[in-house]
C-alpha cells in the first residue's frame, strides 16, 4: 500500500494490479464496479455492511437554526441526508 496520508482509487488499483495478472483496465474497472454497488447500497438501504470492517449507513439530518459567523446572522441550514461510517468491533480491537 502507498506510503502516503490518503489511500486513491488509482493507489488501489495500483496495489491490486502488482498482486494480479490482471491489466490495470480491467482492474480500474471491478474497483469502480464495487464503489456504484456501494453507492446504491447506501443511497437504496441507507446502509451498508461489510463484516469485519464496519457499517456505512445514511439518514435524514433535519433543518436547523445556524449562524454566519462572519455576520453574526441567524441562518437555517437545510435538511440533508448525511452519511457515517462506523467501525466493527473486530476491526476496532485491530486499531487498538
């Protein structure tokens, strides 16, 4: 895996591609394939669970009273759909 702060879809394929005998198309391609599954997962089901790893899930975050800090002006903020990620148990116990 790449040495770097932040893991890319490019590093990913990249590393599947030097464990494979694949072509890195066809590569790009399944790694772009299970981020729509992923995305439809959670945007259908509002959310997603991969055993062992952790739970994506989606809900609806109501409209609240905010401020501009730069005005000091009372605002509403919108109601939005947010999305979390929460870690397994198992991969938790892993970090720690």
């Amino acid at each position: 895996m790449p040495n770097g702060n932040t893991l890319t879809k490019a590093s990913v394929v990249d590393y599947i591609y030097e464990k494979t005998d694949r072509n890195r198309a066809e590569i790009k391609d399944l790694v772009e394939s299970i981020l729509d599954i992923m995305k439809q997962a959670i945007k259908s089901d509002h959310a997603m669970l991969v055993s062992g790893f952790g739970k994506f899930e989606a809900y609806d975050k109501n409209a609240r009273k905010g401020r501009n800090p730069q005005t000091n002006e009372s605002i509403t903020l919108p109601a939005r759909k947010v999305v979390v990620f929460r870690l397994s148990r198992k991969f938790r116990s892993e970090l720690n």
